[in-house]
C-alpha cells in the first residue's frame, strides 16, 4: 500500500500534472474570492476542458479547484462580509468584526494556516480510511443522522445570545423558512404559495447573503467611513500564525469534526462551519469576545471546512453518492474521464483515490501559499471609502444570488429575506441559530421520518444513536448553563443596544408570533406526515417568541435580556435608505434587465451617494461593466432580464 | 413577449419562402453559438449527457457552430421546460433536453406544465434502462422464486411517487406485492445504502448503478435481481434489456406471478409511465414550427454523431450499450413516451391519489 502511495505521488509530481493542478488552483482561488461562485461554478466551468483529457492531470486539476475554494472565500468573509460559500458562512461572525477592528491581516492568516491544516487533515483521514470506508458510512442510518441533525440543532443554546427564547425562536423561524417546498415524507408542497419557484425551497446561498450580507453592507454605509475602522493593516499576520499554533487542539478538533460530517453521506455540509463555531464557543474560557472579533471563532470554522472535503469525497468515491453540489459535478467529471466510483476506488482503482488525496494535500498548501501572498493586497480594500465599495458589493451580491437558480426570483427572495435579515439584526434574533435552523430543518424532518418508518421507536435504542443522545444532552448543558453565566451575542453588544422605547420590539415580534401562527394553521393543510413537523415547530416558535413579546410588552425594566434594539441610540434615519437603493437596482433590473440596470445604476449611486467626480465614475463603472462581462462570457451566463427584454430582442449582455 | 414570437414566426415563414425559391439552400450555422438548455442544474445524468454530445454536435453541424450547454434548473425540470416553450424561437438557435422528470407531470396532468410534447420534434432519444430487485434477506435466492414474495411485506425507498420511482410503484402493484414506500430519498445511491444497510428490502437502480454498484452486490449474493422495465423494439413490443439480457422483463415477471399476460389500464398506465423514464427518457427536441431544413441538419448530425467513432469510443455509461434512436427511430420512441391514452391516465392519476397521497 505504501510503494503505491509513493508511486502515485512519482506519477503526480510531472511537470504537465503540476501545470494541470496549478491551472485547477488558481482557477479555484479566482473562483473562491468571488464570492456566491464556489465550487459549483468552477467545476462548470472546467468540465468542458475535462472532456478528451488525460485521467490523473484531470482529477489533479479538479481536486486542486475544489481543494482551494474553501480557503479562498475566506477572503470575502473577512473583508466584507459576504459570506460566499455556504463553507464561510461562520467565519463572518468574527472574521468580518476583527476587519473593522482593522485586524484583517490578523484573522486572514489565521484562518489560511487553520484551512491548510484541516485540508491536510482531511487527506490524512481519506487515507486511513479508505480501506474501512465502505462499512463506516453504512453504520450510520437514518436514526443516527436524525440525531446528527438536533445534535446541530442543541448548538442552538450556546448561540442564543443571553436570551434562550429568543435564540429558539430564531431557530424556529430558521426551520419554517427551510419548510418551503417539498415536503420529505409526501412530496407535499408547503407554504409555497403556489409558486414554482418556491416549490425548490429557498436557496442557502441566497439566505446566506440576505441573513448576513446585505443588513452589514447597509450598516457599513450608514458609518460612512471605511470597513477597517484602525490603520493598521500591516500588523497581524504572526500574530494570526501565532493565533492558530496557540488554538491547535482546537484546530484538531475542528478537522475531526469537519472530516466525519463530510464522510456521512445525508448532512448537508454546510451545518459543519456552525457545528464547529459553536464548539469553538463552548470550548473557550473567555467568550465575551465572540461576535465581536475573536480569532478561535475564525479558526474553528475554516479548519473544518477544508477537513470537510476530504471526509465528503469518501462517499461519492466509494458509493457515487455527492454530499453536495460540487461533489455532485466532480463525480460527473470523474464519469467523463471514464472513473466510475464505487468499491473498485478501494481497491482495483486504488491508484485514483491516492491520486486525489495527494493533489488535495498538495493543493492545499500551494492554496495557502498563494492567499497568503495575495492577501496584503486584497486587505487594502477594508481602507477604501466604503461608499466605492459598496456598489460592487451590491453587483456581487446579485451576481451570487441569482447563481442560484439564474431567475429574477433569485433577486426577488434576496430582497424579501434581506429585510427580514435587517430586523434580526436590528432586534438581536440571532442570525446564526436562524440558519443553522434553516440548514437543518428538511433533514431533521426526513430522517425521523424515515427513522420511524425503517425501525420504528426501537431507532432510540440503536448504540451510535445513545452516544449521540448523549452528546446532544451534554452540548444543550453546556449551552444552557453558559447563556445563564456569560452570554455571548453574535449580534451585537447588549449594553449598547438596550432600548427606552420599546414599541418596534414589540411589533417585530409579534409579527413573528403571527408568522409562527400562519405556519401552524398552512400546516393543517397538509397530509398527517407533512403536517407534523410545521405545527410543532410552529407550536415551539409560537410560544418562545410569545414569551419574548410578553417580556417586551412590559417594558424596559422587565424585559432583561429580551430587550434589544442596535438602533436604540441611534442619530440618523437608519439603514433604510441604503436598503432603498438597493430595491432600486433591483427594481431597475426587472424594468431593463441586470446588465443595463448595473451601469445605470454604478453611475447614479458614485454621482448621488459618493459624490464621486465623472473621472471616478467612469472608470469604476467601466471596471465593473467588464469584470461581470469577462465572467459571464467565461461562465456562458445570462443575465436576469427585465420587461424591456420581453419586448425587444437585444443582444447579449443586454439579452 | 407577443411580439416577438409574431416576429420569429414571420421570420421562420420568410426563412421558408426563402429556402423553398432557392431550392434546399445549404444551412449553416458558422459563427453561430447554439445553445443546449437543459432543465437541470450542472452534474446530473442530463447535464453529463448534453455535454458530452455538445462537442460532437459542434463538429457535425453544418458550419460547426460552437454549442453550448445552457442548464435552467427549478422545479424539477419544470421551470427550465416552461422557460423554454415559453421562449425559444424556431430558428435552430437552442435545442432542448427534457427527461423523464419532464416528462412525467406532463403525462400525469401537472397544472404546473405549460409545455406540449406535440409542439416539439425529436432529434434522438437516448434510452436507458432500470431493474426492480430486492435483498437476499427477503429469504429469495433468484428472481424466478418471485412468487416466495407474496404475502411478505417489502420496504421501498423512495424519492416520490410522482418521480422516476413511479414505475417500480406501478410495477410491484401490479404485481401484487405488498410494499410499503418511505419517501424522502435524495438519490437512488440513499436508497441503495438504505438496502445495503439492511433497513429496506427492495429498490430499483438506472443501468450505470446497475452494471457498476450492484453486480458486484448480486454476485456477492446480497441481491436479487427481479425484473427490468426492457426495451420497447420497432414494432413495441418490449424485449429484454441489452444491458442485462439475463434479467426478465416485468412483463415476463408478471406472466410467473399471474400466469398471463398484463393488460388493462393500469398496465396501460405502467407501460407508458415505464418508457418515458426509461426508455425515452432523454430526447433533444428543437420546436416543430422550425423550417425543416434546420430540423432536417440536426437530426442528420445526432445521427452522424451517435456513428462517429470517437463517440462511441467514449460513450462508456454515458449512453452506454442502448442503441441511440435517430431518424425514423427517434419519432416512434419519442411518441411512445410522450403520450398516454386517457384512461390510463385518469387511472394512474385516481390510483396516486387514493394510494399514495397525490394531490393534483
């Protein structure tokens, strides 16, 4: 086994293999640094190339794509945090504080250094366990991964910043919004108000941007200054080096973490950043710095992130199954190359799986490599006048979205749920239990369901499954006891934000109790199978938020912990009017189409909002009139098209 | 939106006033960009199969336009076939690849489909293949002691009744065999796990997860193979799959059960059900309003395509051994597919409803 390991490692080390995962790497770094792309857009876009090409160059320059996707999109998470990939989702919630502290180069580094390590961690794991693979993805059924997902869900408490009703109800209303759709037990549509488009259920990517991206880009223009609030940009990266070194058990963690969720076929990968955030939470003394910057909030996450790939490769190798979507497009590149994946991979086809492992080992640290030269010139962008930035933040944020399912209703449910994330902020439901809710909630419905159907209660009293149920008993302790002592918020500082006049408290929440009640009574609608679930879920929502009203509506002095508004002090007329602008280009897009809509729209926002002279305003608009040109031709895209579209027949990018 | 299919629709006409005057001027599409839309999103049996045939396309075509894959993914196939119907111009600029999710709700009465088989007009229909089998726990050792199962309860995984897992439903109902579906699968490797594990007892795999997944399982002994849905020949009879010739068709599986020949609407409804996930699953279509010059270079350039060497060189469980229908070929599997008699339908649809929760 050892001389075909080194001789698989001989076979990769040529110069036209190299050159194949050089071209992989830097494709996918590219791709990583733009945020929304990812892995899925990537491997699109070299799928065609794939065709005719020689085996091991091929999975080389696959591998080194995907191996570096979750490295770079840290970048975007840190510096402006957009949250690309639904593998960087976490790293905002301390990554993009420490940015504004003017500590970028800080949590850069430390998050590189923690992603090479989990990326080479998960090699490591692919190795050892090729060979026992096959019988340790079958143990884990149904009922285990019912209880992986409220095992994710436990976390919940320990993110609940100071108020356990609050945090419950944000889960809730997480699990709700991930209902829409097809339900796993019937194929029910729910709360898809007849809508084709929601028949699919929301796209993570979207909510992710909505949640977390657009309510900080509001903020961050209402400050005027720029993102990094210090000027110290050069300082940080041993210091981040070092950060990692002293949270290396943590890192370890992390990588165990990342790697087995992603060999477990069924839990969507991108429950594992949260699952190691909140254990990087729970694991550390002195939590009064998370949310607000801390760098084991950073490195938990990214290193289990690229841990990840390596554990999610074992069962589309192994059974042909994809853990997720890029998995899904390198299993169809592995079946253009004439690979097929199954038991042979661990055994006859032995070679291949090497091959992969090296190029993912090697990938990872060329990919860090190059982020770490990269980055002192990316970082420069926390210290340009925000109001220049933001407009290209807008442009990518509606260019990931509408990635999604390339719709205008991409665009349409980045709005809606934007606005939703501005009143999670505003009010401190944490965001982050709201997605871990979301991420959650079709997988926790279809695996009981199918726990039920398969063993019946007996499903309790299977071994993994009391370890689990152990496990999540100990995480809801711990979770429990630390929001009594020293909660954290994700959300913002509680001091600051605690309000004298508290009526839109009072109303937002009860907009949610109204919500979680509309839930309750579109359940009944339903089949008994698809209606279980959104009624007791509604039930739960129902009565945590409710008691989150009452705390409310008896005002200041009783509400405690329930009372939180960010723009309690607050001088000016608030977000809105940047979130106003931000309609307007969507608006603007549904009336002549996304291409058009972007220049226009470039060239009043620097003219009215920048004051920006001409000069300035020529060239940034011809910067991002080219840049989105150069891509979609790259990625063959269309933009959304508008009304003007449906009339008239332009030609692209117009189209 | 009016408007321009009244302009497209003058322009075809003026294209064929053209074409006829100038009797069968050469068409080319030098230059050109063609797009392939596919209603799914990228990885996935039709996103790998339109871009393997894209290259080849490119270099049969008249001219060799550059053809590219366009994926419009959404409602399970729906939003990208409504798209499509709704929007492409009859001038050979895009083709289309529907499937068997495509064509399911169509010939079940989705109210959600605003698209119509009949407007459409094959290139090539690319079949493929199923096998129902079960485990060896199941107390079976080959498929002929079918009749052993009767009065045993099966466990089926299944993604849905109104998916791909519609005909295997039909089938073991027909059958009589008494099986208890657990819905919410994402994907025939779940379901296959889920069978592996021991937690279910029956399932259907697609011909590539055959040949590579579960022979070796069947050699083993851990599996059973029962029955395959086969493949319809010229005449439509259907013969025993190409893939697997040991494995009996369910019509020869019904006959060890019942001891005839299946008929009837539900057989109806199981037949035409059966062929559009199978073996019409993947036809290209262009829109039949095309001028027929166009029509007539893309059906001869899938039929080069399908003959060229290095296709078929490559074709590996792609397109694996079906013969690919072109031509003549093409129309008869194509109508086979998409079309069901009225009664089998309002069987099939008051069958879904009652038994399995449908709502429609």
């Amino acid at each position: 086994m050892l001389d075909l390991m080194l001789s698989t490692l001989v076979g990769l080390l040529t110069v036209d293999r190299m050159m194949f995962m050089m071209i992989g790497v830097t494709v996918g770094i590219f791709i990583g640094v733009l945020p929304g792309l990812g892995g899925i857009a990537g491997l699109s876009l070299m799928l065609p190339f794939v065709y005719g090409m020689e085996p091991i160059a091929a999975v080389a320059m696959l591998i080194g794509l995907l191996a570096v996707v979750p490295t770079a999109d840290t970048f975007s998470s840190v510096l402006m945090g957009i949250s690309g990939g639904s593998s960087a989702q976490a790293t905002v919630v301390d990554g993009f504080p420490m940015a504004k502290r003017g500590e970028a180069a800080r949590a850069l580094s430390a998050a590189f250094f923690a992603s090479m390590i989990g990326g080479l961690f998960g090699a490591l794991v692919l190795t050892g366990t090729v060979i026992v693979a096959r019988p340790l993805i079958l143990s884990f059924g149904s009922a285990e991964l019912f209880m992986l997902t409220l095992f994710g869900l436990s976390t919940v408490a320990a993110l609940s910043g100071g108020n356990l009703a609050k945090g419950i109800a944000a889960a809730s209303l997480g699990l709700v919004f991930g209902m829409v759709g097809a339900a796993p037990a019937t194929g029910e549509y729910r709360l898809d108000f007849d809508m084709l488009y929601l028949s699919d259920g929301l796209q993570l990517t979207i909510v992710g941007l909505a949640i977390f991206a657009l309510p900080e880009m509001f903020d961050l223009l209402r400050g005027g200054g720029s993102i990094a609030q210090g000027q110290r940009l050069g300082r940080g990266w041993l210091q981040g080096l070092r950060d990692t070194f002293a949270a290396r058990w943590l890192v370890l963690r992390c990588s165990v973490i990342g790697a087995v969720v992603g060999i477990v076929p069924g839990i969507g990968n991108s429950v594992v950043p949260w699952l190691s955030y909140t254990h990087a939470v729970q694991t550390t003394k002195d939590k009064s710095q998370f949310g607000k910057g801390e760098p084991r909030g950073v490195i938990g996450p990214e290193s289990a992130n690229n841990a990840t790939l390596g554990g999610d490769l074992m069962p589309t190798l192994m059974f042909g199954i994809p853990g997720s979507g890029s998995m899904a497009l390198f299993l169809a590149g592995m079946v253009l190359l004439g690979l097929q994946p199954g038991p042979a991979m661990a055994d006859r086809h032995l070679d291949v799986t090497y091959t992969i492992i090296w190029s993912l080992a090697i990938a990872n640290v060329i990919g860090t490599a190059l982020c770490i030269v990269l980055a002192p010139q990316i970082a420069r962008l926390t210290f340009v006048r925000y109001v220049l930035v933001a407009p290209f933040m807008m442009l990518i944020i509606t260019f990931a979205a509408f990635q999604a399912t390339r719709s205008f209703s991409d665009l349409l449910a980045l709005l809606v749920l934007g606005v939703l994330g501005m009143f999670l902020r505003r009010f401190g439901w944490s965001r982050a239990a709201f997605l871990i809710g979301f991420v959650l909630s079709t997988d926790t419905e279809r695996y009981l369901y199918q726990a039920v159907q398969f063993q019946g209660a007996a499903f309790l009293s299977r071994p993994l499954v009391l370890v689990l149920i152990a496990l999540t008993l100990f995480s809801l302790w711990v979770g429990i006891r630390q929001n009594k002592r020293n909660a954290i918020s994700t959300e913002g500082d509680i001091e600051q934000s605690r309000a004298k006049v508290l009526w839109p408290q009072v109303a937002f929440t009860a907009v949610v109790v109204g919500f979680f009640a509309f839930a309750i009574i579109d359940g009944q609608k339903n089949s008994f199978l698809a209606m279980l679930f959104p009624v007791i879920v509604g039930c739960v929502g129902a009565v945590t938020a409710a008691m989150v009203l009452f705390a409310q509506s008896r005002g200041p002095a009783f509400a405690g912990t329930a009372n939180f508004d960010t723009e309690a002090r607050a001088q000016d007329k608030g977000p809105w009017i940047f979130a106003a602008w931000f309609a307007g280009l969507i608006a603007l897009t549904a009336l002549i189409g996304f291409y058009a809509a972007l220049l226009l729209f470039f060239v009043v926002f620097l003219r009215v909002i920048a004051r920006s002279d001409w000069r300035q305003i020529l060239v940034l608009t011809a910067c991002a009139g080219g840049a989105t040109l150069g891509l979609a031709w790259a990625l063959n895209l269309v933009f959304p098209g508008g009304l003007l579209q449906a009339y008239f027949d332009l030609p692209w990018p117009l189209r | 939106m009016i408007r321009i299919g009244r302009r497209a629709l003058l322009g075809a006409a003026a294209v064929g006033v053209a074409t006829s005057a100038r009797a069968q001027a050469p068409v080319s599409f030098a230059g050109r960009t063609i797009e392939f839309v596919i209603p799914f999103a990228e990885a996935g049996g039709s996103d790998v199969w339109a871009r393997f045939f894209a290259p080849a396309l490119s270099k049969h075509l008249p001219g060799n336009p550059n053809v590219i894959v366009r994926n419009i993914p959404g409602g399970g196939s729906i939003t990208g076939a409504n798209e499509w119907a709704q929007r492409a111009r009859p001038d050979g600029s895009s083709f289309f690849g529907p499937s068997a999710s495509t064509h399911l709700p169509y010939l079940l009465g989705d109210r959600r489909v605003r698209y119509d088989y009949t407007k459409w007009t094959p290139l090539i229909v690319s079949p493929t293949g199923g096998v129902v089998y079960v485990s060896s726990r199941t107390g079976i050792t080959r498929g002929d002691q079918i009749a052993q199962l009767r009065g045993r309860e099966l466990v089926f995984p299944s993604q849905g009744a109104t998916g791909l897992d519609i005909v295997p439903i039909l089938a073991l109902h027909l059958l009589g065999l008494n099986t208890r579906y657990v819905y919410g699968m994402r994907g025939r490797g779940e379901a296959r796990i889920a069978v592996e594990r021991g937690d279910a007892n029956a399932d259907h795999q697609t011909t590539p997860a055959w040949l590579t997944q579960m022979v070796p399982m069947v050699r083993a002994g851990a599996a059973v193979p029962l029955f395959s849905y086969g493949v319809p020949d010229a005449q439509g009879n259907i013969q025993r799959d190409p893939s697997f010739p040991e494995i009996p068709t369910f019509e020869e599986a019904f006959r060890l059960m019942h001891g005839r020949a299946p008929d009837g609407p539900g057989y109806a409804a199981y037949r035409a059900c059966s062929v559009a996930a199978f073996a019409g699953q993947k036809p290209a279509v262009l829109l039949k309003d095309t001028p027929a010059p166009i029509i007539a270079a893309f059906r001869k350039a899938f039929a080069d395509a399908v003959a060229d060497p290095d296709v078929i060189a490559r074709r590996g469980d792609i397109l694996g051994d079906y013969p690919q229908a072109v031509g003549p070929a093409a129309d008869a599997l194509y109508a086979t597919a998409t079309t069901i008699s009225p009664e089998a339908r309002d069987w099939v649809r008051n069958f879904l409803t009652t038994q399995h929760n449908v709502r429609f």
